[in-house]
C-alpha cells in the first residue's frame, strides 16, 4: 500500500508542472463571474492529476500494483504516473481554455472595434487574460435615475 502514495504524487507532479505550464498557478479554483466558467487552479491540477495516475497504473498493473524490483521498472511506473498526472490535467484546463475562449469571442462581437495594439496583444495572451481584455472592450452604459 505504501508504493500508491509514490504513484498518486508522481501523478500530482505531472498536475503541478501542468498547473505551471497553464497559468494556473493561482491556488484554489475560482469562477469567472460573466462567462460561468471555473479556473482549476493549482489544487485541482493536482488532485486530478493523482486521481488519474492512480488509475492509470491500476489499470495497467492490477490490483497488485506495479513491480518495484527493478529499478528500471520502477522509474518506468514513476515516469508514466507523471505523464498520465499531466496529460488528464492538461485536458480539463484544455476544456476551461475552450470555454473561457468562446465567452470571450461572444463578448468581443459585442465591442467596438478595438486599438490594433490590443488586438495584437490578446494574439499572445492567455485565455484568461484574453476574457479580461474583451470584458473590458464592452462599453459600460450607467443607468440614470
């Protein structure tokens, strides 16, 4: 039982470095308010990175675990746990990036048309920056009273 430990943080790892590799690196999940859309955030990355390389090597190993004689079977188990932390992180960010983009592109349809410098700038942004930026296109009408 001591080795799924080993597993479940060789799988964490492989959320965090996703968790860097995202810009996620804020620490819980949060929602964005206009588009509905829930950031992951580090401890998700890392909690579904786990979860999947625990699965993962469960799947392929059995209930038994993995071998832990060799050492080149142990650091194979270890390499593929990170891999599989990494890869189902890097799907749910995917599918957050997707969404968060398409309210993005919903809110822009609603500007003006913007400075060329800020269209350039959002070419390189990431999502979440992008979202700010066409939230921020959108002109603001005040109420009066």
């Amino acid at each position: 039982m001591g080795e799924v430990w080993w597993w479940a943080l060789a799988g964490a790892a492989g959320g965090l470095l996703n968790a860097a590799a995202s810009h996620n690196l804020f620490l819980w999940p949060f929602r964005v308010p206009p588009a509905g859309v829930v950031m992951p955030g580090l401890v998700a990355n890392v909690l579904i990175g786990g979860g999947a390389s625990l699965a993962v090597v469960s799947a392929f190993c059995g209930p038994a675990g993995p071998p832990t004689s060799p050492a080149g079977n142990l650091a194979l188990t270890i390499a593929a746990a990170v891999i599989a932390g990494g890869v189902a992180a890097r799907w749910i960010t995917n599918e957050v990036d997707v969404r968060l983009l398409r309210a993005a592109a919903t809110r822009a349809c609603a500007a003006p048309a913007a400075h060329p410098d800020t269209a350039r700038s959002m070419e390189v942004a990431s999502p979440y920056e992008v979202f700010q930026t066409a939230t921020d296109l959108v002109p603001k009408f005040r109420s009066f009273q």
